[in-house]
C-alpha cells in the first residue's frame, strides 16, 4: 500500500508557502480598480481547472504590498468558501495576480510533489471524506486550513504522480469534450433543424400538411 503523508509536510522550505488570501481589511473594496493586475477567486478555481476572466484588480503599487500573496505557476489554489476544497494549478503564462481572502495558496516542494497530482489528489472523494470528517460536529464559515494540511494523500514516487496525473487529464479532457458536445447537440441541432425545416408551428417553409396515418401514401 502507498504510504500517506499530510498535505502540510510536503510544502516548499520558502516562507509562507501556504498561506490564505488577505483580509478585507488589507483589500478594501474601495482599492480595486477597473484595469490592472488580477485578483483570483472561487470564480477562477473549478476542480483541476484554472478558470481565466478576472473582475477585479489592483493597481502595481498595491500588489506590492500584497506581494505575499502573489500566484506563481504551478501553485496550488484551494477554495475556503462557497464548494470549499476545490483545487486548481496555477498555469504557468498567468502573469502576475493574487489571492483573494476565499482561496488558500499552496506552493510544494515540487522535487518531492508533482503539482497537478496533488490538485487531482485534493479534487478527489479521498480528501472530501477526511475533510468532511474533520470538519463534523463544527460549524464552519469556510474551509478551516488547519484541517486541510492535516489531510493525507497517497505519495507515490514523482514520476508516478506524473503518470497518473497525465492520464488523470486526459480523462478530464475527455469528459470536457463529451460535455461540450452534448452543450453543442442541446443547441444546434433545434437550430438546425429549424434552418432546414422552419417553424413547424407555423409551418414557415409550406411544407404539406398530411395526417400520419396517410404519411406513407404521400
């Protein structure tokens, strides 16, 4: 059996490897901006999946006060609000953007960790059961990020989290492309079958107008 190790344990030796969004406090509503450097949320995190489209930002001289909370490429972010525990990887051409305070920053010792592995990890029923354990008999505004660098995953050798991680993203590309499909089929097959055949309500093309049982003679 793979041997298990707290989440926690496998950070980089940099000093605040993990950490969560600033407070409000220290990002005031009143500091953001229409144009500038990006400011992630939940909005950004979907399982496995770095959503890009920002709607707020800041201006250079506040992201470098809040440079501890800078986004590196293959930096893990979790979410602490709304679906807590939803992971995504920092892609590697973000530019320069933030945290905000609903996602928590983790930055692995990637000669130990394969970061697309621990996200899939993280996304997987395996840490929401020992989450949802944890979490039990509490009441919780958000995720507690005690309890998920408390969490354990399995930690098999780095070219086996690359492995697995690569086969890991081809099923979830192909899951997309199925769910695309069937997003395209819902749409563009009523399209066109208007398009060829118009309104059958209104009978736009003048098509003759027979009963089914005669159908056949027609």
């Amino acid at each position: 059996m793979r041997s298990l190790i707290q989440i926690g344990s496998l950070a980089s030796d940099e000093s605040g490897a993990f950490k969560i969004g600033p407070f409000d406090s220290s990002l005031k509503k009143s500091e953001l901006v229409g144009k500038g450097i990006p400011v992630a949320g939940i909005e950004n995190v979907l399982p496995n999946q770095f959503e890009r489209g920002f709607r707020r930002f800041i201006t250079p001289t506040k992201f470098e006060e809040l440079a501890d909370y800078e986004i590196r490429p293959d930096d893990v972010l979790v979410t602490t609000m709304g679906t807590i525990g939803r992971a995504a990887v920092a892609p590697p051409d973000l530019g320069r953007a933030i945290i905000d305070s609903h996602l928590f920053r983790m930055r692995f010792d990637t000669i130990r960790v394969h970061p697309p592995y621990l996200c899939h990890a993280l996304n997987s029923g395996f840490v929401a059961d020992q989450l949802s354990r944890r979490a039990r008999g509490a009441i919780m505004d958000g995720l507690n990020t005690t309890i998920l660098r408390e969490c354990v995953v399995p930690l098999p050798s780095l070219s086996e989290q690359q492995r697995i991680a690569g086969q890991l993203e081809q099923a979830d590309g192909l899951r997309r492309t199925r769910r695309y499909a069937l997003e395209l089929s819902d749409t563009f097959l009523p399209a066109a079958f208007l398009q060829l055949f118009g309104d059958p309500v209104r009978n736009t093309k003048r098509w003759p107008i027979v009963a089914v049982e005669e159908a056949g003679t027609v």
